[in-house]
C-alpha cells in the first residue's frame, strides 16, 4: 500500500509543465521561421508545408496543454481539502502532521490514515458535505507500506 505525507502533497500540488512550454515555444518559433521563408520565395511550396506540420504541431501541444491544465486544477481542488485534513487529524491525535499519513492525494470516503508513531491505521468516514469526518480503526491486511515524502 502507498502512503502520502503532507510533505509530499504540498510539493505535488504543482506540476511541472515546463517542458510542454519548451515545445510549444520551439514548434511557434518554426511556425515563424518557415512563414518567413514561405513569404521571401512564394514558389518554394515546401517552406508552406513545413510551416503547416508546424502548426499542426503546435495545435497538438496546446490541446495536451488544455488538457493537463483541466487535471491539474481538478486535482489541486481536491488537493486542497486534504491538506487541513490531514493537519485536523495531526492536532485531534497529537502528533506533528509529518506522522500522518494518507493512502490518497484526495479526500474521500473510505481513506486510509496512518498514524505512523503510533502504528495505528484508521478509516475515513465523511459527511456528505466534507465538513465533519469520523476516525474508525482498520485493519489492513498486506502491512509493507510504501511512504512517498
């Protein structure tokens, strides 16, 4: 079973997006170049063709862009709420928040939470309006635990 600490989610929340940047940067610079040279010597036609896979390209780069920047606003939404959670759980059980940990990076139904100096493990229950929440203790079967801080 996989652990989240709170380390760990805050560091997460963000994703790193540079590299889609890097390439959408490099396919509108082709764009750019190759629409120049078209305009220079209209009768090189393939100047027009490489330009048009540039563009292609960069329509390609900006729909996976679009489409990362939806998940990624969806997740950190959720995201969002487990970071008080966790730290409710921390200040309910006295222990700092590093020693809780959570077997998902959303709050939902059915979570596993580890108190890890305690080695006990409970089970979420929430409210239909994630406001309140009660602590069940559970009982997992497989222990090796895999902690991602």
């Amino acid at each position: 079973m996989t652990f989240f600490t709170l380390h760990y989610i805050e560091a997460h929340q963000n994703e790193n997006q540079l590299l889609l940047m890097a390439l959408m940067f490099i396919a509108l610079a082709t764009l750019i170049f190759f629409t120049i040279l078209y305009l220079r010597d209209r009768f090189a036609t393939k100047y027009r063709d490489l330009g048009i896979i540039a563009l292609l390209f960069l329509f390609l780069l900006s729909g996976a862009q679009y489409q990362k920047y939806l998940k990624v606003n969806s997740q950190k939404s959720q995201t969002v709420q487990i970071i008080p959670f966790i730290k409710s759980v921390a200040q309910d059980e006295g222990v700092p928040p590093s020693d809780v940990w959570v077997n998902s990076e959303i709050l939902k139904d059915g979570l596993i939470v580890r108190i890890n100096s305690k080695d006990i493990d409970y089970q979420l229950n929430l409210n239909s309006d994630n406001n309140t929440y009660t602590l069940t203790q559970a009982h997992v079967i497989d222990h090796r635990v895999e902690v991602k801080n």
